[in-house]
C-alpha cells in the first residue's frame, strides 16, 4: 500500500478513462491518474476532547425515533440504484449561468462546449463528494464527543450514512463522469475549522445545521436539473438521510443552546454566520474556469451578476437560516449581517424542528426520485421572466 502523506490539498483534476459518459474525455493537463498514487492523505490535528456515558439513559424519544429509523431505511448503492441506464440526451443551458453572451463561452465549438459542460457537472459533483466525506469525518468525531448516550449512537448511526454518501458519489464520479475536482477552497476552510475546533456543539452547528442544511437544497436542484435518472435515484437516496441529520441536529441543539451565556451564544452565532457568508463563496466553479483558460475573477462575476446564480444562492438558505432562528442563534448582533446578505427573509418558514414523522417514516422507492416536477425550475424562469419585464420597461 501506497499513501502519499501531504499537509497541503492537491489540487489537479483527476480522470477514470472508462467511465460511462458518452463522449471520451480528451488528453488533460494536470491529472491525476491510479498510476500516480495508491493514496493521498492529508493530515489534520485537532484537540478533540471526547467522553464516556456511562447512563445509558435514553434522554429524547425523538432522537431515538431517528435512530431507528436510520436503521430501517439503510440502503446498498450497489443493491439499490441501476448502475447501468443509458444517459439521456443533455441540454446545454448558458443562460443559468449567465454565460449566454459571455465571448469566451460564444468562441467555443460545439466539442469544447459539450466538455466545459461535462466539466461544470464534474467539479458540482466533486464538491458534494468532498463535502460528504468531510461529514463522515465530523461524525465520526461525534461518535466520541457528543456528551449523552444517544447523541452517540446516533451520531454512529450518521456516520455509517455518510461512509454510503461517500461511497455513491465516488462510484457516480469514477462511473459515470469520468473526471474529479479538487475540493473547493472554501468548502474546506469551513470542514477544517468544524474539525478543528475543540467544542463538540460548534461541529453540530457547523455540520449539521449549516453544511448539510446547505447540502438538502443543493440536493434538490440536482434531482430537479440533471437528466440523469442514475443521479436522480443517488441523490434522492441520500436527501432521505440527510434529512435526518438535520433534524437531529436542530432537536438536539434547541435546547442546550438555551443553557449557554450571552457571550456563548454570540460566539456560536457568529460562527455560524461566517460558515454561511464562507458557503455563498462555495457555489462558484472557479478551478473550471481556470481549466478552460478563462479569466477566473470576470467569469466569477459575471456569473454571479446573473439572476439565476444570484438567486439561487439566496434560495439555498432557505432551511440553515429559520433553523438557526429556531436553535436560538439569530442573535440582535448577527442579524444585520444576515440582511446584507440577503437571506434573512426566509427565518419564518418551517423548520427542521417540527418532525413531520409520515414523512421520515416512508419507505425508500426511488420511482420518487423519477417523477420529482420541476417546480424550483418553473420558478426560476417564472421570475426572470418577470424581472426581464422590469428592465425593458425601464
């Protein structure tokens, strides 16, 4: 076995030949291949200070409930989706990125086009890869420092759904894609610091109120825009767990954030809005760009001056910011920061607080996953529609 130990994030592309998408990727610079390393390790240190239960009490019914559900919903992403589907025909969208007028998108042929497009997927992929596994990482370190006995199993209970999270991505990437992306800055500055940071309730926040909240809507975008009905099934398999997670995580912090002084809950607050203004930073494909020889800060812009990138990047919060409101960290403090940000409009919607448990309880059946409407869709091109209106009017 060879691992290759490193205290720095590689940052190449990295390409598997024989993978399903129907076009054969051309020859790339900076790849990486199997020949290259066995394994690339990086390593982290933290000061996690873990605890023993030794009660054994069964504290909250309803993180038990979630326990065992996670227990029967349990899923094999070899057993449960087919592999083997043929891939639709892809439409190539510019507009929801703005780029239909951008020149050095116009300049491309048909060919380069169709590669960009594969490449977009690839890296939007990557990045719930890289996220899972920084997931399956905090929970596992959960699994030690959580301070009651069904903390810890659940949080047990979570890793073994993350290690399948990693797992399907990794297998979608390597099987259907053909390509993967480094991990992308911003995402890692946030799992390190979640890693890091010594206090167990600041990994809850971190993971399971603020990534994977963030990661539920991403989700969902993805079933609704991708043709592929081999993610569609891989990503409503994993909504369903991640799900729970989430309210685990707001059920369980609801109430000892009540236990914590002013100046504690600040620090949390203010936290948990760094990792949302760092997340926003997150959606956008820089290294892609960069592949393709673009200049990375214009195409960052103007991709970000479009309405949908600009919209879609307030939508995503729509269950992190009413669940932080409902955990208590939607302090006086934080709050102006979260205006400018444009996302504090959604902290009256429903929480992941109150258990819709008909919902949690219903069997896996991925034809779920097949019939998904395009509502989210629907409503993008409803409302630039309607703002296009405003601005010919004016």
């Amino acid at each position: 076995m060879k691992i290759d130990w490193t205290d720095t994030t590689p940052r190449k592309i990295q390409r598997y030949p024989a993978a399903d998408y129907p076009k054969e990727n051309p020859d790339l610079e900076d790849v990486l291949t199997s020949a290259d390393v066995d394994h690339v390790a990086e390593i982290f240190q933290t000061p996690l200070t873990g605890s023993y239960n030794w009660d054994y009490t069964i504290q909250d019914d309803r993180i038990k409930k979630l326990y065992d559900l996670g227990k029967q919903l349990n899923w094999d992403p070899e057993m449960d989706i087919d592999w083997d589907r043929p891939w639709p025909t892809e439409q190539q969208s510019p507009e929801m990125m703005n780029l239909h007028d951008y020149e050095p998108y116009l300049a491309m042929d048909e060919a380069t086009r169709a590669e960009f497009w594969l490449h977009m997927n690839a890296w939007s992929l990557s990045q719930f890869l890289h996220g899972e596994q920084g997931a399956l990482l905090v929970a596992s370190q959960l699994c030690s420092c959580a301070p009651t006995f069904n903390a810890k199993l659940y949080a047990a209970s979570q890793t073994f759904d993350e290690a399948r999270h990693v797992e399907v991505f990794n297998k979608y990437l390597q099987k259907r894609i053909g390509l993967m992306y480094p991990i992308n800055t911003h995402l890692k500055s946030i799992i390190d610091k979640i890693l890091t940071d010594p206090r167990w309730d600041m990994k809850f926040i971190g993971m399971q109120i603020v990534i994977e909240g963030l990661a539920l809507s991403a989700f969902a975008t993805a079933r609704e825009t991708t043709p592929d009905p081999v993610l569609k099934d891989v990503v409503y398999l994993v909504t369903r767990d991640e799900a729970r997670h989430v309210t685990f995580g707001v059920n369980y912090l609801e109430e000892f954030v009540k236990t914590l002084s002013d100046e504690e809950r600040e620090d949390r607050a203010q936290f948990a809005y760094e990792a949302c203004a760092i997340s926003r930073e997150r959606l956008v494909a820089t290294d892609v760009f960069r592949h393709f020889g673009w200049d990375v800060e214009e195409t960052r812009k103007k991709v970000l001056d479009g309405f949908v990138m600009s919209t879609f990047r307030n939508l995503l919060f729509q269950r992190v910011i009413p669940n932080l409101g409902r955990i208590g960290l939607l302090t006086e403090k934080v709050r102006p920061k979260f205006e400018a940000l444009g996302i504090i409009e959604y902290e009256n919607l429903a929480t992941d607080g109150d258990i819709d448990w008909s919902a949690m309880e219903r069997p896996l059946d991925t034809k779920e996953a097949q019939s998904y409407e395009q509502s989210m869709l629907a409503a993008f091109a409803k409302a630039h529609e309607a703002e296009t209106k405003v601005v010919s009017a004016a």
